[in-house]
C-alpha cells in the first residue's frame, strides 16, 4: 500500500512538471543570463552537450513537440532557441498570445512585425518568436530565439 501511494504521488508530480515546462518553452528569454545548471533543474537531463569550448557550451533538449537549444559559457545562458509544433493554428496563436502577455508582464516592449512574427525586446535581451504553417506534417511550428544584447 505504501509503495502504491508513493507511485501515485510520483506520477502527480510529474504530471504537475511537466505541464509547467510545457508552458515554459516559448518562454525561453527568461533563461538568459541563467547559469547552465539552472536550466538543466528546470527542463531535465539534456539529451546532448557539447562542451569541448567552455565559451560556447552548447546544450540541447527534446521533447515530444519541440526541441530547446541553450549556448552558454561562466556567465550564463546568452543564446536560446526553441522549435516548436503545435497541433492547429489556433493552439500555436493562443501559446504565442499567453507567451507575449508574460514578457510584457516583465518589462519586455513587444514590436509586431507581421501576423506572424514578433519582436520581444528589454534591456540586455532581445527575442522573436515567428509562426511558420508547416504543409508536409500539417502542423503550425513555433521559433522563438532568444539572445542577450549590450546595454
């Protein structure tokens, strides 16, 4: 009985994790300026990195829809991107809209420069997140790119 509370309990948790990464991933300029360990703690073990120039340490993860990539190096995270597919225009449009929502809640300026490309910019980061429709897997991918800037 013990053990099957302690499953039951793992399984929340991890239905609860997962759900705050999946709502991170467009979120990916909050990592900038983040050290490497960080952004392993939040998104799990990378499944590659390469490491061979500590000025350049670059980490990637996968998931089920999408992939992250974070360039790093002493100081912190300075480069972040992220691909991700969604299943119709209007899921993609929806996490986009919350996404956009969030980095004016934190001081971002939001710059539109098309239905489907936006520019996030603050002070030391500046990132875009564009909507491509994808016609060969008939799914709506996301790019967001996130990098840290002088000043």
């Amino acid at each position: 009985m013990k053990i099957l509370k302690v499953i039951i309990f793992m399984l929340i948790l991890l239905c609860l994790l997962s759900g705050r990464l999946i709502a991170q991933d467009l979120n990916i300029y909050n990592m900038i300026g983040k050290k490497l360990a960080y952004v392993i703690q939040v998104y799990g073990k990378p499944i590659h990195q390469d490491n061979s120039n500590p000025d350049m340490v670059c980490t990637f993860f996968k998931g089920s829809d999408g992939t992250m990539s974070f360039v790093s190096n002493k100081n912190g995270v300075y480069q972040a991107e992220t691909y991700k597919s969604y299943g119709s225009p209007g899921a993609a449009r929806s996490e986009i809209d919350k996404s956009i929502s969030k980095a004016i809640s934190g001081g971002f300026k939001c710059d539109t420069v098309s239905v489907d490309d936006f520019q996030l910019i603050k002070t030391g980061v500046k990132s875009t997140l564009q909507v491509n429709n994808n016609k060969i897997t008939k799914k709506t991918d996301v790019h967001a790119k996130a990098v840290r800037t002088e000043g």
